[in-house]
C-alpha cells in the first residue's frame, strides 16, 4: 500500500481518508464539500445556504466577485454542521510580476494576458492573447515570473496548512497553484485555434507545453516546498473532455499532453507524500487508464449524465486502481430533485462506488446557484446515512 497513516492525530476521518485510497472499506464515506477547489460552491449559493440554515453569512469580497481560478473558504459553522471531512489550503498562485492588470470592475487581464469578463456567474474569456499565433512568437511573449509569487500569502497558507495537519483530524487539501497545460492553451490560443494547432502544428504546441512546464516546476518547487509536508491530497484541474466526447484522440493525448502532465506529478511528489487528485470533466472513460498512468490516484468530479461515464462501469473498470470523487448528478437530481428524490439518488451512487473503498463523496462539480439549499442539506445528510461500513 502507498499510503499510511501519518500525522500527529491519528483519528477517524484520516484513517477513513487512508483506507479509501487503499481501496479498503472505510468505516464511514469521506465527504468533501470545499476541500477539493473542485466541490465548493459558486456565486451566491454560500449565502443562499448560509441564511437557510439561520447561520451569518460571511461578507462577500471587497472589489466584486473573486477572479477567476480564486476560491472562497467556507465557514467552519457550515462545515461543522454538515460533518464534513475535508479542508481546503493554498490557491492558484498569481505572480507579482506578470500582465495581471485590472481594466474595469467586471473586467481585468490575468496573469498569462487573457481578458476576462464577469458575466454574472463566471469570467468568460474575451480575448485570447496568442490567438493566431506562430512559433516565433512564443519567445517574444511577456509570460508570468514564478520566482515573483507573494511569499507572504503562500507563508500564511501554510501556516494554516501546518495547523489543520497538527490540531485536527480533518483530511487537508491543497488547491491547485497552477492551470493544466491543456486548457491554458486553449484559453490563450482559443479552443478552435489550440485544437487546429494540435492537428496541424505539433512544433507550436510541443514549445507551448514546454514553457508552461517548466513555469508548473518553478511553481512547484515554491508551492509544495512550503505546503507539502502538511496535505494529505492535492489537485489538479485540466478539461480533457466534453459531454459526449474527447477533446482530441486518445492517440494525441498520449502523444503531446501526457508526457507533460505526468512529468508534472512526478516532479510535485518530489515534495510532498499527498495522494493525486485529477478534475477533468465529462466523457474521460477512454483517458481514465492514461491518466491513472501519469500518476492520477483521485478522479473528480465523475459526471453520471455524460457519455460513457455510467458509475457502475467506471467501479467495474478502473475500481481497484483510483478513487473516485464526486457523482452526485448536479444537472437535474440536484436543482430539480425532490427529498426523495435527492436521497434515493445519493444511496444509488454510494450503492455502486463505495464497496471497497475508493469513493469520496461529493456533488459532481461545485455546487451552483440554481440548487436549493435544502437539496444540499439532502444531499449531505443522506451521503453520512448510507455511507456507513455494512
């Protein structure tokens, strides 16, 4: 087994925690609301929530909503009611040095130059900075400097990270510092600009990938080397798919993305023992053997509505060899479902995914605006019912 109990406080929810990566039987289901970046809560459903419950509501951040990769921690009260597992540290490192600039308060350029407009829940992309780009032009473009990230934040991060580690039982998470070298082409190049350049001009994406590798190094190198000691999983965020389909072939995913994705957890596990947590969303069955073999131990967020991503075939498949997290279906049990509704569908999914370990639960992405607060209390109360050792 890769993984032992370590920390100074061996309790229950890590020995759940270990038991399920081991693909043992835990006695009780882990559950995961805002540890993983990838299982929080969007736009006004914190508040939503908060009020329902008669809790107070935590103010909302100074300068409009957060920007985009940023991630809101929620309240110990909230948590605490809902006996939640996980806790989040760490985020997305923006460097003191890069195009980040704001243009306007639903408007700004990040740190790699793209603009993002706020459009009332997320911030779209409004302009791709190497849209049309040649190989050239990757040498004279004005990336982000890691070397110049804000220590004193990081430093803080991991003094949080140091404490939950020491003084809690709770399974710490750290965010992912950095984006997945797929999507930021995509998103600096376009989606139909990236995907014709994989097609057509392997040289530009090959350098493309190597400049953003070795940025993800250097980040690491900083991030893990403060937070590493003190997480017991991390995550990494990259969209390989769509609802129905890949993105590209499985031949030129092995081909151009996994070298670099793989090289990337292997370089992170030179600092930290923390188990690998991968989101990708959507129709990623024919990828799920690729990734286990980059180094893929957790896959978020499992969506039971795309294509071939039933969960009884995903146990079935890959069961035994990565743990899953997520599959509570937010595309039409979550907004629309009744109470019963909600709890026949929270015991169907532990019903195929938790036998044997390997299955942390947690809504099928973050939790959106459009869900009744009363559906999450649902959800969460029936996951700690049925997710019991039989």
């Amino acid at each position: 087994m890769r993984f032992s109990l370590k920390g100074v406080i061996p309790l229950d929810r890590r020995k759940n925690f270990y038991d399920t990566l081991n693909h043992i039987q835990p006695d009780d289901i882990v559950m995961d609301l805002g540890g993983c970046p990838l299982s929080t809560m969007m736009g006004n459903s914190l508040y939503t929530l908060m009020d329902y419950l008669g809790f107070q509501a935590p103010e909302k951040p100074q300068g409009g909503p957060l920007r985009w990769g940023q991630v809101e921690r929620l309240p110990e009260e909230l948590l605490n009611f809902l006996d939640i597992d996980t806790r989040g540290v760490g985020a997305v490192q923006i460097p003191l040095r890069s195009q980040y600039r704001t243009v306007s308060e639903n408007e700004y350029v990040d740190e790699w130059g793209i603009r993002r407009r706020f459009t009332g829940l997320y911030w779209d992309i409004v302009e791709s900075p190497l849209r049309g780009a040649a190989l050239e032009d990757l040498e004279k473009f004005d990336w982000p400097e890691p070397e110049s990230m804000d220590m004193q934040k990081l430093e803080a991060e991991a003094d949080a990270a140091k404490r939950l580690y020491r003084e809690t039982d709770y399974v710490v998470c750290a965010d992912l510092p950095v984006y997945g070298i797929f999507e930021l082409g995509c998103w600096m190049c376009g989606f139909d600009d990236f995907l014709i350049k994989i097609a057509l001009d392997e040289d530009f994406v090959k350098s493309f990938f190597e400049i953003v590798l070795d940025y993800q190094k250097k980040v690491i190198d900083i991030y893990y080397g403060a937070l590493g000691p003190y997480i017991h999983y991390t995550a990494s965020g990259d969209d390989f798919a769509t609802q129905n389909s890949l993105f590209i072939s499985r031949d030129m995913f092995s081909r151009l993305v996994k070298p670099y994705f793989k090289e990337r957890i292997a370089y992170t596990r030179k600092y930290t023992d923390a188990a690998f947590l991968h989101h990708t969303c959507g129709s990623v069955y024919r990828l799920i053997d690729e990734l286990i073999d980059c180094g893929v131990e957790i896959l978020n967020p499992v969506q039971p509505r795309t294509a071939d991503m039933e969960p009884e075939r995903l146990k079935e498949k890959f069961g035994d060899r990565v743990v899953f997290h997520g599959g509570l279906d937010i595309q039409d049990i979550l907004p629309f479902g009744s109470r019963e509704t909600i709890e026949a569908g929270v015991k169907d999914i532990i019903g195929k995914l938790f036998a044997n370990g390997g299955y942390i639960f947690a809504a099928a992405h973050n939790i959106q605006e459009d869900i009744p607060p009363e559906n999450i209390v649902t959800m969460f109360e029936a996951a700690r019912k049925y997710g019991k050792k039989k």
